[in-house]
C-alpha cells in the first residue's frame, strides 16, 4: 500500500472508498489516512468527465450511470464495479481490471488495431465504445460493415469485430 497521490487525493470520496475496501478484507493499492470512516464510493449519475484516475482503485465502486466520458483510468482497478449505464466515450481504460464488473464487458484484441472494444449497458440499449467511437451496438455494426466492406482490402477484420459485437450483445442482452 503506498501514500494516495495528489491527483487522487483531490476526490473527497476516494480515501473513505479505499477504507471501506480494507475493511472488507481487501488490500487496496493506496493507504487511506489513519481513521478514514469506511464509505463505499457511491458515484452512480455523477458527472466524471475528463476525471485522472489511473490507478485507481475503484473495486465495488457503484459507477451506474456516471458520466466517465474522456477519463483516464488506465490501470485502474475496477474489479466488481456497477458500470451500468456509465458513459465511457473517450475514455482511457488500457491495462484497467475489470474482472467481476457489472454493466461491462471487454473483448479483444480485435482488428488491425488490435484494439480492445467495450460493451456497456444503458437502459434499453449497449453502448460500444472502441478506439474514439462510441454508439450503439446497431450503429456500431453498421460503421463496422461499410468500413471493413468487401474491396476495401480489410475485410478480415469485419468479421473479428462483428464476432466481437456478437459477444457483447449476448453477454449484456443488448440487440446484436
């Protein structure tokens, strides 16, 4: 456990997070000041856009509904978090963990890029987030068929990312 970082330290909510997760037996990444009272972070519909969070540890937070659009949380442990409904366009989330997160699926690599794309579940609809795009799973698909059509010399990736959107859909019930 090492001292929070300035950047960190700067969101009232994060050291009463890392408490809350010490308590429960977790070790987080951060060492919350001595008698911190253990909050869990409840950010759910706040807005974090452009938020620095890499590093982060963000395990079981509740994110539903929050607005990360163009945050960075490379890196960040979000092991168990409520992504539901979360707005990911622009965001950083390279190397970030997302073992047991909810509302979120990830699969890659896909395409030439070899790019990791992210399912998120919005009420009545999933949102993808890969590279700078973010839309729904239809529009997704549909960028993905005339961008990666026959003729274009790269139609072999069409298929990994229409496989790709496939496995979102049936993991986050969204309409493939």
């Amino acid at each position: 456990c090492g001292v929070i970082p300035d950047y960190l330290a700067a969101y009232p909510w994060y050291a009463p997070h890392l408490a809350w997760l010490a308590a429960r037996g977790r070790t987080p990444r951060h060492k919350p000041p001595e008698g911190t009272l253990p909050v869990r972070a409840d950010l759910r519909g706040m807005d974090l856009r452009d938020a620095r969070l890499p590093w982060a540890d963000l395990g079981g937070a509740r994110l539903d509904g929050c607005d990360l659009s163009g945050a960075v949380l490379t890196g960040a442990n979000l092991f168990g978090a409520n992504l539901a409904g979360a707005n990911l366009a622009w965001a950083n989330l390279a190397g970030a963990d997302l073992a047991g997160a909810r509302g979120i699926h990830a699969v890659g690599p896909v395409g030439v890029e070899r790019r990791t794309i992210y399912g998120v579940a919005h009420p009545g609809v999933v949102m993808v987030q890969a590279g700078c795009w973010w839309g729904s799973i239809a529009d997704t698909r549909r960028r993905v068929i005339e961008r990666y059509a026959d003729g274009t010399g790269r139609e072999e990736y069409r298929e990994g990312y229409l496989a790709a959107l496939d496995e979102i859909a049936a993991v986050l019930g969204g309409a493939a």
